[in-house]
C-alpha cells in the first residue's frame, strides 16, 4: 500500500497534462538534453582518443564494431519505447496501480531477449563485418571491439527497462543522472585504458561496457528508493496481457529502428569502398551529426511521453501545440550546428584525428549530411506524437519509405550511376527524412494518431 501511494505521489508531480506547455515542455527537455548532450560528449571524446591513440584504423574499426553493435541496442530502445507509452498513458487516464507489474515483466522478458541478442553478435559479428567490407587495416580492431561490446547487451536493455519507465512518468532527471555518472566514468576509464595503459581499441570497449554496468546498478538503487520497483521475486513473474501491450506498442518501434540502422550499417559497405579515409570521415561524421540532433532526439523523447499523457486524457489541441513549440526549438538547434560546418568544417573534424588524410579528403561530406540534420529536427518531433499516440506500426511505414524506399536506393543510384561518387552518400540521406517527414505529417493532418491503441474506455474529456 506504500509502494502505491508513493508512486501516485511521483505521478502527480510530473503531470504533463496541465500547466503551461512551454514551461512543462522545456522541464521535460532540458535535463533530457544534458542527458543527450554528455552522451554526445563522450561519444565524441570515445572516438578522439581512439583517433588520436590508434589512428584511421582505430576510428574506423570503432565505426564499424559500434554501428553492429548499435543495430541491436536500437532493438531495445524501440521495444522499451512500449513500455514508456504504455505508462505515460497510464499516467494520463489516471490508471497507475500496476506499474510493479508491467516493469518486472519488462525486466525478465528483456534480460531473456538480451541473452539471446548478445549469442547472435557473437555468432555473426566478424561475418557481418567481413560481409560488409570493413578495410583490411581495421577488420580485427573492430572484430575485437564488437565482441567486448557485444558483452554489455545485458546491462543496456536492463536499463532501458527501468529508464523508459522514468520517462514514461514524465520524469527525465533520474535517468540524466545515470547517464552522467555512466558517461563520466567511460571518459576517464577511455584515457587510461587506450592512454597510459596502452589496451588499444579492446581498452575503449571494455571501458563502455564496465560504464554500463555501473549505470546499471545506480539506476537500480535509485529505482529501490524511490518505490519505482520493490525486486521481489514475485513480481519478475511475466504477465501476458502487460506484456503482450508493450510489445504491441514497441515491436514497430524496435523494427523500425532495426531497418533504420541496418540501412546504415549496409551503406558503410558503399563508404568502405572508397577506403579507410573515407571510413574514418563518415565515423567523424556521424559523431558531429549525433550531436547535432542531440536536441531533435530531446524534444522527440519530450512529445512520446507528451502525447501519451495528454492523447490518454483527450488534450489533443495541447499536444498540437506542444509539437509546434518543440519543432521550433528543435529547428533552432540544428540550425546552429549547420552553420558552424558551413564556416568550418575541417575545424569540427579535426576534433576527432590529426591525419590531414581524414581532415582533407571530404570536408564538405560533413555539411551535406547537416543539412539532413536539419529536415530530422522538424520529422523527429512529428515521430514523437505519431509513437506517443501508440500508432508504433505507421512509424515502422515511415522508417521502410526512409531506409528502404529513398535513402539505400538512392545511395546505390548516386554513387553507381552519378558523377557524386563518395558525395552522392551524403544527398542520398539528405533525401530520405524529406520523403518520411512529409508522410508523417500527412498522418499528423488526418488526425488517424488521436485514436489510441492502448487504452480503452472513457477517459476524461479535454479541457476547454
């Protein structure tokens, strides 16, 4: 009975239904945004210090082991994405007595999945990368860097269990404390392992995994005091019909980020044809443009759980409203990063290596690919009210005529059939979050989102 009365205490402290949108918008974004931000840190230092330790085969070895790795990370996120509607929407009907019930069959289901997910990595990691032209001079760092990886499966969808709880109840700090700690930790262990210690791209792996684990465990102690979950053996027990709701709503999500990284991952293939400068470049890339949509990821993670509460409590006007306000802030960010590569590019790559190989050999790869950075910061928040409404399965459309329909084609159409060459990559992503955004605003227009998909029943109506 305690364990319920603090949870609805918790619930109504971060009631996103109510009060002004602007102000709860930003509480919402704001710590999601350092959170994001230290992680895009990191991810630019992890691959600094690789570059500058090891060298272009480090960098690419790094690029290649990580988007493997990634690829099934991404599976996670997007089945956890259920559970963070799930709840939001719990949230917003007023409904929070079995959150117990839907974390820990969440926990058990995805500490199973992730066994199994860490076996195929194993299985299939040094055939993946063989099979997708990995340079020669950085096939076995990256062999090596996978497999460590591959390692901290586990403590990554454990967390994600817990982290999309957090946000589902609309509370974005516990988890921006975790990473914080996480992402600190796998700075300095990075140093000292590449660094002093000389272990080389194994040093950067085992430093991410041992971070993770450590994310992990705080996350845990945070969740036990907070009453968020009481780790009872009873309540790891799986429950079909809470699971069968998560899965529902995430497995689209988890496709879609699946087909998503895969298109990714397979036109690394295209980049390694034109060599381990080229291979390093586009590592350097996607750390820039990580960062630069670091704040269209924040207001995305803002509007699932926005919408979820508000769609649930029928405040459709306020979630409209709430979109437009986070697409704005969301265009100004990415807006900036732009136009520093559009001053500098060989200034923000040289951030990650010396070689003037790497430096030279595109810079100009980097603004192209920023301009698509800037057409994500508009779709990403029009993807936060489709996946928070529960309507997971038109995302999975959206991401096939992205990945599948537009970008991969167009990359083989580009760099085959065109005079781009390596270039013709870059316009070929530039052309893919154009064709998705435009249909997820059509869907958005139609207004098909506002009926839910998780819960039924009366809610209580809008608001006036």
């Amino acid at each position: 009975m305690e364990e319920k009365t603090e949870i609805k205490r918790e619930t109504k402290k971060i009631d996103l239904t109510v009060g002004s949108i602007p102000k709860r918008v930003l509480g919402f974004v704001v710590p999601t945004l350092i959170m994001m931000l230290i992680q895009s840190v990191y991810s630019i230092t992890d691959m600094a210090i690789v570059g500058h330790y090891i060298g272009s085969a480090g960098m690419s070895a790094a690029n290649m082991g990580g988007m493997v790795v990634t690829v099934v990370l991404n599976v996670a996120m997007g089945l956890t994405n259920g559970g963070n509607i799930y709840i939001g929407q719990l949230v917003g009907a007023r409904k929070t007595d079995n959150l117990n019930r839907i974390i820990g069959s969440m926990l058990t289901f995805f500490t199973i999945f992730a066994l199994v997910m860490t076996a195929v990595l194993l299985i299939f990691g040094r055939p993946i990368l063989l099979a997708l032209g990995t340079p020669e001079e950085a096939r076995e760092f990256a062999v090596t860097y996978l497999y460590i990886c591959a390692a901290g499966t586990l403590f990554v969808y454990t967390y994600n269990a817990f982290a999309c709880a957090y946000r589902g109840l609309g509370r974005p700090v516990p988890v921006m404390i975790f990473v914080i700690i996480s992402v600190l930790l796998n700075v300095v262990l990075d140093w000292i392992l590449v660094g002093p210690l000389n272990m080389g791209i194994a040093g950067a792996a085992i430093a991410t995994i041992f971070s993770q684990f450590v994310c992990l465990v705080v996350c845990m102690i945070h969740a036990k005091k907070t009453y968020l979950f009481d780790f009872k053996r009873e309540s790891f027990k799986i429950h079909p019909e809470s699971l069968k709701i998560v899965i529902k709503i995430g497995f689209p999500q988890a496709l879609q980020f699946f087909i998503t990284q895969t298109s990714f991952l397979l036109i690394n293939g295209f980049v390694n044809q034109y060599g381990v400068f080229a291979s390093a470049l586009a590592g350097a890339t996607t750390k820039v443009t990580m960062f630069a949509t670091t704040g269209t990821h924040a207001f995305q993670a803002c509007m699932i759980s926005f919408t979820a509460q508000n769609s649930a409590a029928k405040q459709y006007s306020r979630v409209i409203r709430g979109m437009l306000f986070s697409m704005l802030l969301s265009l100004i960010w990415a807006g900036l990063f732009f136009a520093a590569a559009m001053i500098t590019p060989e200034g923000m790559l040289s951030v990650f290596t010396s070689d003037a190989g790497v430096i030279n050999f595109k810079p100009e790869y980097l603004q192209v690919m920023l301009i698509g950075s800037v057409v994500e910061s508009l779709m990403f928040c029009l993807y936060g009210v489709i996946a928070g409404s529960g309507h997971t399965f038109y995302m999975f459309f959206c991401a096939v005529v992205s990945a599948i329909i537009i970008r991969f084609p167009l990359v083989w159409i580009f760099t085959t059939y065109t005079s781009m060459g390596f270039m013709g990559i870059a316009w070929a992503y530039v052309c893919a979050p154009i064709a998705s955004g435009l249909v997820a605003l059509i869907y958005i227009l139609s207004g098909k989102w506002k009926k839910s998909r998780v819960l039924s029943g009366r809610q209580k109506p809008e608001n006036a």
